[in-house]
C-alpha cells in the first residue's frame, strides 16, 4: 500500500519567531549591501556629469544615473518593508513573552497557594490562643517565684513606714551633731601662713644685709663694754 499511494512525507515545525527575525536581517543586510553599491556608482556618475560638457554625451551619463536611482528607490522600498515586518515580529515575540511571563507566574502562585493551604491545615487559632494562655500563667508563676526567693529573712512584716522614717530623720540628726562636736586636736590641720602668723617686718630694701659672723662680734663688744 505504501507503494501504492506513498507515505506521508514528515513535516517540518513552523520556524519560530527568531528564526524569521534572522532570516529577515539577513535579508536587510542584503539590501543595504545593494544601495550602498548604488551610492557609489551615483557619486562616479555625478563627477562625471561636472565634467562633462552640456551635450549627448552628458545626456547619457543622466540617463545612467536616473537608472541607478529607480532602482536605488526600489531596494529603499524593500528595505522600509523588511524594517515593518522585523517590527510586527518584535511586538508578536514581546506579546508571546509576556503570555509565558504570565503563565510561569500563574503556575508559581497556584504551588505558593496549595502549600500554603496545606500549612493553614496544621495551624488552629484556638491553639495559638491556648498556648499563649499557658505562657501568661508559666510568667506568673515564675515571677512568684522569683519574688519568693528574694524574700529577705528575719524582717518583721508588722513594720510602720512612718517609725521607719523617723528613725532615718534621728540617725542623720546625730551624724550631724556628731561631726560638729569634734575636738579641735582631732580636726585635720589646716596650712597655716607663717609669715602672717609672726608678723615680720620686710628687709629694708635700701641697705644691705648685715653678715651674722658680724652680728655676734658686735653683740660681744657690748657686752664687754658693760
């Protein structure tokens, strides 16, 4: 049978959306290849018009560089078309980006939501609430404690505040007294000015000062005299 009629030929994929952006710039580089070749001979055409005197002959080279021109218009048209196409595939890629961006995203919320159901399952609020119940009562338990312990021994608790303070206000009263009625031979000693305690008058400043070995001749001379 397969004889007969054949067997089905296997086609081939589509070509993406990449593949005919390629092909379509290889395409354009093509062309702009051609007008560059075009530009050229219209650059050559055009000296030679400037040095070719009004005639046939001039005439000629016009009708030459008018050729180059059609068909330089005709690649131009070409390559503004090849530009629009490359131009609608770019928008038909950034829309099918964008589609697979937002079906990736879908599908990452859609696991996010199902796990976090599944974990909603093994949390109750009426256990969250219990627990911390049960965390208050350890606090005030351990906070009775605690006071318990600090608790100091042999302190009547019948005490008044008021005979408390009074006894405060009478110790500092005694302190005060005490530290006036120090005698003055227990008092720390104060500096003194000696010169200011013996009253010495000052040297006189115009005569000079008279050496002690001459002091005591003189001393000894009265005396003898007496």
């Amino acid at each position: 049978m397969k004889k007969i009629f054949g067997a089905k030929k296997s086609q081939d994929p589509p070509p993406s959306i990449q593949d005919a952006t390629d092909r379509i710039y290889k395409r354009g580089d093509t062309v702009d290849e051609k007008i560059k070749k075009l530009d050229a001979e219209l650059a050559r055409y055009k000296e030679q018009i400037k040095k070719t005197r009004p005639g046939p002959a001039q005439e000629a080279v016009k009708a030459r560089a008018m050729r180059i021109l059609k068909q330089r218009k005709m690649y131009e048209g070409q390559r503004d078309m090849l530009y629009n196409q490359t131009y609608n595939l770019d928008q038909v890629a950034f829309a099918s980006e964008g589609i697979k961006d937002a079906q990736q995203t879908m599908t990452a919320m859609k696991a996010a939501n199902k796990e976090l159901k599944g974990m909603m399952k093994t949390v109750r609020i009426e256990d969250i609430d219990s627990m911390q119940d049960e965390m208050m009562d350890l606090m005030d338990v351990s906070n009775e404690i605690q006071e318990t312990l600090g608790r100091s021994y042999n302190v009547p608790d019948d005490i008044d505040e008021e005979e408390l303070m009074g006894e405060l206000d009478a110790l500092e009263a005694d302190m005060d007294f005490e530290s006036n009625s120090v005698p003055s031979y227990l008092q720390p000693d104060k500096e003194t000015d000696l010169d200011s305690e013996l009253n010495l008058p000052a040297a006189p400043s115009g005569h000079a000062a008279i050496p002690a070995n001459r002091q005591k001749k003189s001393m000894a001379t009265c005396l003898r005299s007496l």
